[in-house]
C-alpha cells in the first residue's frame, strides 16, 4: 500500500496598481503590449525600483500564517530563456525570502484539523504570455512584472483532499488578507503540484514530478489521482525507476492524464545571483510593525462565532471559507436575524438557489434583503414555507422590497386569534363527527384538524396559535 507525498507551489498575483519594478498598471484585460515600459521590456540601461506595496503585502501575508518577516531578503536573477521573458532571467527571491517557515490549518468535516507547514513564501515578478495561433505565435508582455507572491507548502500533504482544503484555506486567508484578487480563471492564484509515492510507513521521500499552472480545483484534484495511480502502477510492475523521474508535467484537462513535458530543472542550472541593481530589501521597524495589523482571519472567526453565537463548528467553517460568505453572515447577524436562521439561509436555502457558478459575492438577494426575510419568520409574519416562496420570487426579480412581494404573493401569516378562532369553529362544525372521534380518544386526529386550517388559510395560519386554539377547542366542546 502507497501514500501520496504533496507539496504545493502556489503563485498569487498581488493586487497592487503598477508593477513590482516599474509604474505599469497591472490592470487585466488591456490591448496587447500596452501596459510596458523600458523596465519591464528590459530595454538595455532601465532599473528596476521595487514597488513598496508588494512588500507591505508580503508582510501581512506573512504574519497572517504565523511565520517569519525576513528584516532583510535578497532579490536574485533566476536565468532562463523564454520568449516572454525579454530580460533573460526573472527577478524572484532564493537564499533569503521575504517571508520563512508559516504554517496554516485544515479542517476536515469531522471537525479535526491538521497543520500544513509553510516553508516560504517569495516576491518576484510574472512574465508575459505566449499567445499561439495556428502556426504563428505571438507574445504579449501586459503581464511582463506583475508582482506574484509564491507560496512553497511542505510536502506535508497527504491526499488530494487535503491538497484541495489547503488551497481553499490559502485562497481564503489571501483574500480576507485583500492582498490578491485570487481569481482562478484570470491566473492569478495559480499551483504547481509537487506528487511523489511511497510505501506505507515509510519515512523517506522518493522522486516527485511537478505537475505545473493548475487552476481549478476540480482538475488539481483529478490531476493528483491520476499521477497517484501512475506511479503506484510503476511500482507494481517494476518500472518504477524508469516511469517516475524528476521532470515537469502537464495535465490534460481533455483526456485527464498527465504527461511529461521536460525535464526538472535543479536550482544550480537557473545560476542564480543576487540582482546587482537591486539592494537588500530592509524592511523598517514601521513597516513590519503596520503588517501585523491584519483583519481577522478565517480560523480566529470561526472560533469567535461558535464562542458567540453557539453555531456549530462545520457551520462556523462553512461561513469563514470565503471572505464573501463570512461578511454576507455578518450582515445578517447586524440586521437582526439570529444566528441559527442566518447559517441556514445563508448556506442551504440562498446557497441552494445560486446557479451556474455564481457566488456569494454576486447574489441577486443581499444580506439586508435575506436577513429581512428571516426576520419576517421569526416576528411570525410569515411561515418558514412562505419564506421560501418569498425568497424563490426575489431570486427572479432582484431589488424588490421583502415587504411588498410579501402583500403581492399574499403570504403574510394569520396570527389573530379573533380571525383564526371563526375559521377553527366553522370547521369543527363541518367534522363535527371527527371531533367526537378525536375525543373518543383518536389522539391522531389532531393532524387532520390542523391540516384542515391550513388548507382553509391556503397556507398562511400562524400554525403556533392554530394549535393552541384547535387544542382549547377541542378540550372545550
Ligand atoms: P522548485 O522550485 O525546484 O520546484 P521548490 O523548493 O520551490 O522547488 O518546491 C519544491 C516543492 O516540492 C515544495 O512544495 C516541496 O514541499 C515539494 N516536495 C519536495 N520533495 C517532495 C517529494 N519527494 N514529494 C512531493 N513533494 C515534494
Ligand atoms: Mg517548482
Ligand atoms: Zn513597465
């Protein structure tokens, strides 16, 4: 029996407005070759100037994962040719990082946690795009110098569960952190994943493949199952040595296969060396001591809402695993909705209705707006199955008043006792055969009284006072 070894490389693009080394705006989208400079064209004589708010991002992020702010880094030439790499070498971080040894925590849906350590966390900057077509290919270099933060994990990963529950805890904390849009489709929160085997109860590593720019969740996941399989199947059957070498692969979203596209580098062929246009970055008592002041983070929310608000701890996960969601409860909570209807229409009935990959973030009915709903429910205007209709309509037609679709759809609750008992007495009256069953002591027909009054309302009795007045009745004639 094998387990898998992982480990995570991940590349986040900060969100900063201009580049890491000039005052290109990083803006996503633009007309090729627009956004570029002497500096990142790499125009012979133009110096780079580091850009002080990928650091100041760098810091955050670093104390966010409890790890070490390097006071001082070194900004090296990594050398490599790459038609959208005009410089010949990228500027990234080696010997010494910004950011060294974090951690962060997973949690699984049993409520236990597990650490994944940090090794390091680096600045550098991005390279253009090779844009193919057909036989011609192009390079646009908007992207040439946008700032990346990445992320080196421990091969502390185990499966590719916990792979996927670690990047989902890191695409959260780098977006309460706001240091990044960590759009996947945009690229900018992107992975390689680092796989190798080994016998169970083993302690040593074996040879792992890198499995590069993946991102999606969905294919990183099939990715590490396949690769998993291929090189238990090595194993088997003997070609072990031969099958799994250190070499960079690709996934086939089309066929769900990996295949290799080179050989692995070793860091002695990038030749690194520390970037002689660029001095050590120091960082000042003030600037590490402003990145401390971080917003509350995924886990230290999920601990305060179960401490405040008794909300179960899978619940409290579920709510802080985005920034959106976390914020949308919020909302909620400031709005007057308890906290128990707040996590179920949060994250069963809203979430329930957002089709098609539309978040939190993008919800035709917002925090006011569901939390009004839930509050009309617990003030008894309308019933829990009111609600629903309530939210279906508002679903359909956004920014309408929760009031006003309640007097359209005519939902709102009878609770008058006065109107209710005239309704109760006429059909007591009707089953008047009934009655005398149920007091003959045919207890279950109570159900069938009440479902008699609910029919007559057509749905909108306050079913707490139908029962408590069927009750007197019933005890009464
Ligand atoms: P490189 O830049 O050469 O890819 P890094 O040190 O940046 O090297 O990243 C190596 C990654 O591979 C780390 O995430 C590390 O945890 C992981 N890793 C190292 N050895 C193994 C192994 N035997 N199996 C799986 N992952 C590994
Ligand atoms: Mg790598
Ligand atoms: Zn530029």
């Amino acid at each position: 029996m094998f387990e898998m070894v992982i480990g995570l490389e991940v590349h986040i693009q900060l969100n900063t407005k201009t580049k890491i080394f000039c005052s290109c705006p990083t803006s996503f989208g633009d007309a090729p070759n627009t956004n570029v400079c002497p500096v990142c064209l790499a125009l012979p004589g133009a110096l780079p100037v580091l850009n002080e708010e990928a650091v100041r991002k760098a810091i955050s992020f670093g104390h966010a994962i409890n790890a070490t702010v390097h006071k001082k880094s070194i900004f090296n030439r990594k050398n490599y040719f790459y038609p959208d790499l005009p410089k010949g070498y990228q500027i990234s971080q080696f010997e010494i990082p910004i950011v060294e040894n974090g951690e962060l925590y997973i949690d699984f849906e049993d409520g236990k946690s597990k650490r994944i350590g940090i090794t390091r966390a680096h600045l550098e900057e991005d390279a253009g795009k090779n844009l193919h077509h057909g036989e011609v290919s192009h390079v646009d270099l908007n992207r040439a110098g946008t700032p990346l933060l990445e992320i080196v994990s421990e091969p502390d990963i185990r499966s590719a569960e916990e792979a996927v529950l670690y990047l989902k805890k890191l695409h959260a904390i780098v977006r309460y952190l706001d240091i990044s849009d960590a759009n996947m489709q945009e690229g900018s929160f992107r992975c390689d994943v680092n796989i190798s085997i080994r016998p169970k109860g083993d302690e040593k590593f074996y040879t792992r493949v890198e499995i590069k720019n993946m991102n999606s969740f969905r294919f990183i996941q099939r990715a590490i199952e396949y690769e998993f399989e291929r090189q238990c199947d090595a194993w088997e059957d003997g070609v072990y040595d031969e099958e799994v070498v250190q070499e960079t692969r690709l996934f086939n979203t089309q066929t769900g296969e990996t295949r290799s596209m080179r050989g692995k580098e070793d860091s002695a062929e990038y030749r690194y060396f520390p970037d002689p246009d660029l001095l050590p970055v120091i960082l000042t008592d003030e600037m590490i001591e402003e990145g401390k002041k971080i917003p509350e983070l995924p886990d230290e929310k999920k601990e305060r809402l179960i401490r405040e608000y008794g909300i179960k701890p899978y619940d409290a996960v579920i709510i802080t695993s985005s920034v959106e969601m976390a914020h949308y409860f919020e909302k909620m909570i400031e709005e007057g909705a308890s906290a128990k209807n707040a996590v179920t229409w949060l994250t069963v009935e809203l979430q329930g209705r957002l089709k098609g990959g539309v978040t939190i973030a993008e919800s035709p009915v917002d925090a006011v707006t569901l939390a009004t709903i839930v509050k009309r429910i617990e003030e008894g205007t309308i019933s829990g199955k009111a609600a629903k209709e309530v939210l279906d309509h508002l679903m359909e037609h956004p920014g309408k008043e929760v009031d006003a679709v309640i007097d359209e759809l005519g939902l709102k609750q009878v609770s008058d006792e006065g109107a209710l008992s005239a309704m109760i007495d006429e059909i007591l009256t009707q089953n008047a055969d009934k009655v005398e069953e149920y007091q003959n002591g045919k207890e279950k027909l109570f159900g069938f009284f009440v479902g008699q009054v609910m029919k007559a309302s057509k749905g909108t009795a306050n079913p707490g006072v139908v029962n408590k007045l069927l009750k007197e009745k019933l005890s009464a004639s």
